[in-house]
C-alpha cells in the first residue's frame, strides 16, 4: 500500500493557493490582486446596455468613431464603477435620477476626452441606458436617456 | 506524442515545456498590458493600493510609452531567463501597478491572476530550490486554482444554492453580451443572434441548470488541479470545455482567467511544438534519421 504524504508536505504543496483564498476572502473587497472573481456570482432580474444616438434617434455605433477602450462593454464598466465607487445603489431600473444623470454626465465627459469633434457627423450625442428584465418567461425592456450632450464642430 | 501518452510525461516539467509556458505567458501579458494602460490619464475611482497611496504622478502621457518599454524589456528577460527572481518580482510590480490603475479607471478586465502569477514565480526563483523546475510551475497553478474557487465561493456566499436555480435569469446578461456587441458594431445580427440564445435558455432550464451546476463543482474542486502535473492537464481540459461552454452560451470570455489556466496547466503550445516535432520526423527521409541515430 502507498504510504500517504506526511501533513506538512500536503500543507506545502496547498500553501500558496490557501493563502490566496484565505486573503481575498478577509480582504473582502477587491483590492487587486486580491479578489473574490465576482463575475456573474448572481443574476439578478435586470441587465444593462448604455448605448448612444444622435439627434435624429439613430443608434451611433461606439466602434465607429470611439477606440477600443470606449466600446460598449468599458462604458458599462464605468457605469458600474461610477455607483460602486461613491456607494450609491444600482440596479432594477431603481437608481436615483441624479445620480444617474451624473454618471451619464462622466461617462459623456469620459467618451468626448482627446475626441476631435469634427469627425463626428451628428450635432448630439444622447447617451441611453437599456434596462432589460424577465416577467412571465418574457425578456421587456425600458430605454432611459440618462445624459444629452451638444457637440461643437 | 508518444511521449504525451507515456508515464514518464506526467513526472517531470521538460526545458521546452517551461519555455513554451513563458512565450505564451509574456507575449499574452504584454498583449493585455498594452490594452490596458492606454488612455490612463486620470484616477476617476482610486481603487487597491491607489486608494491608499496617492499615485496622481502615474496618471500620465508619458505611463504608457515608459512602462510599454520597460514591459518589453521584462519580458525579453523573462523568456531569456535572466536574473528570473528580479525580472519576476518586477513583472509582479509592473503588473500590480498598471492593473490597479486601469482598475481605477473603471474597467474590470479581472487580471489579479496574472499578477499572482509573476509573485508566484518570483517566490519559486527565491526558493531556488532543487525543485525549482516544478516549482515554477506549479506554484503559479496554486493561484490560478485559488482563483476559481474563489469564484465558486463567491457565488455560494452571495446567491447559496439559487445560483444554480436562478440560472434561466442568465438569459438577460446573455442578451447583454450581444447588446455590447451590436451597440458598438451596428450590426442587428448581433442583436438577432442573442434574442435567439436568450429564447434557447428560457426554452431549455434544465440544461442551463445542470451546466451552472457543473460549472460551480469544477471550480470548488479546483484545488485537485494542485495535486500532479496529471491532474492539472485533467482539471485543464475540464475547465476549457466549461469555458468554451460559457463562451457558447453567453458569449463571454475572461481572458485574464482563462488564458493563465490554459498556458499552465494544458501548455498548448508546447502540445503543438510536439505535434509539429513528431510531424517533422516522420516526413524526414529514413536515410537522413538513421545518420542521425548514428
């Protein structure tokens, strides 16, 4: 019969990965390079999608005149790290008109930074959240302005 | 590939299975670096160490070109294998640093593994000892295994059990996931294709429960991927389809979790450099083989 490994060699072996598990779990926030990896930990009946159109109500594709770092996804991150930051309540379409209008107002301010304005080809820039929810086995959803902004050409 | 198959294989870490490891992981490091710390002018949402060490100085024109540099650098010393328990620690340093500061920006792209990777590594070379060959591997696999159980213990802690029985809701963050895509393309096809993978999971919850359930068992038994070189290919190969099953349904990926555990613990490209090894030799004319025998 295999003789098997003395504790302390087991401990070793696991050290690291304890100590890691242990840590962000005390830590109990994310503090890089602790972390909890709370991605998808739940999933709470809401979604959100910011997205942007012009004055005549097109939708303004983010690809088309925005780099990689202001797509779609990142603009959501920021939506999210805007409420968590100053630990204001996010989620089911129930956020606090002001605060959601300041973090159109930042995301806006984010999008436009370093932009030269005369490639835009529209004159506003109206930033939508899209808040989408399960009832009755049916995916609804609501589309919210939540920040309108002039562009000077 | 005979190797692959032999018991021998699974024994011991080979020098071009630890290269193999290192270009995978420096040239994925740089790539993400590189996505990561463009537009870094500003600290909107000071985060882990900034939010205790005021780095506005870092906050710059000249912090992309600077550490873009000094990452290359690190990481031609690293595949170089130069002065490793230096060049890690700084890997590690560069990496905390510029993570944390994308982080502050808002963006979450999750890279705390890479950034344990390089601690890890850096504490193996320190070590240095006589099993430093396994070490270096298997010290940045405890990490990436604390990782994934992190993740299952969050999901325990924050939604219990419900997590596997709330699993139809994922059918709106699906929805989500392609919304990201046509609001940033145009392309309705987008919208289209995740209306239809939302109707599949509504349409199908026992399989989406049994795959969330699945996937919750792998990561709290990640811990077996620790064990043996075998046992993390194993666990490798698990986590990849669970993965890949993910990125079926949801159409999401985490790179910064994904790509660490692949270069780790299945090595493809080493796989392929066997691969291409074996191919080699079997299309050599037997002449030229046997000089060599000889």
């Amino acid at each position: 019969m295999r003789k098997a490994p003395p504790p302390n060699r087991i401990m070793r072996k696991y050290l690291l990965l304890i100590f890691y598990v242990v840590a962000s779990t005390l830590i109990g926030k994310e503090f890089h390079p602790f972390s909890q990896f709370p991605m998808y930990n739940s999933f709470p009946n809401y979604s959100y999608v910011l997205f942007l159109k012009n004055e005549k109500g097109d939708i303004i594709p983010f690809g088309k005149y925005f780099p990689r770092q202001k797509y779609a996804g990142q603009v959501a991150h920021v939506f999210y790290s805007y409420f968590t930051y100053h630990g204001y309540s996010c989620g089911y379409g129930k956020e606090d008109p002001v605060h959601l209008h300041q973090a159109g107002k930042e995301i806006t301010e984010m999008l436009l930074k370093d932009e030269d304005p005369r490639k835009f080809d529209f004159d506003t820039l109206n930033l939508y959240r899209r808040f989408y929810y399960l009832a009755d086995d049916r995916i609804n959803y609501r589309d919210d302005l939540i920040y309108e902004q002039g562009i000077k050409r | 590939m005979n190797k692959v198959l032999s018991g021998k294989y699974w024994t011991s870490y080979t020098s071009p299975e630890w290269m193999a490891i290192k270009i995978s992981t420096a040239v994925f490091w740089l790539m993400i670096l590189h996505s990561s710390n463009i537009n870094m002018e500003a600290i909107p949402y000071p985060c882990g160490i900034f939010s205790v060490v005021n780095a506005s100085f870092l906050a710059s024109k000249y912090t992309l070109p600077v550490s873009s540099a000094f990452a290359l650098l690190l990481a031609v010393l690293y595949i170089a294998e130069k002065r490793m328990a230096i060049t890690t620690f700084l890997m590690f340093l560069l990496s905390l640093v510029l993570f944390t500061l994308e982080e502050s920006n808002g963006i979450l792209n999750r890279n705390s593994l890479y950034t344990m990777i390089f601690l890890a590594q850096a504490i193996a070379y320190y070590r240095n000892g006589t099993r430093l060959n396994e070490e270096r591997i298997q010290f940045p696999i405890q990490f990436i295994a604390g990782g994934y159980i992190l993740a299952g213990l969050s999901k325990l802690k924050v939604s219990g059990l419900g997590w596997v029985s709330d699993a139809p809701l994922v059918s709106i963050q699906i929805l989500k996931g392609y919304c990201y895509n046509y609001f940033t393309t145009g392309d309705i096809k987008q919208l289209q294709r995740g209306m239809m993978q939302a109707g599949f999971v509504l349409n199908h919850k026992l399989i989406i429960e049994c795959m969330c359930g699945g996937s919750l068992f792998l990561e709290l038994f990640a811990w077996i991927a620790v064990k043996n070189k075998l046992t993390a290919f194993v666990y490798g190969v698990l986590l990849t389809c669970m993965h890949i099953g993910i990125n079926f349904a949801m159409n999401i990926l985490i790179g910064a979790v994904f790509f660490p555990m692949l270069f780790f613990m299945i090595n493809p490209l080493y796989l392929i450099y066997l691969l291409l090894s074996r191919l080699y030799a079997s299309l050599r004319p037997p002449s030229a083989a046997n000089t060599d025998t000889a």
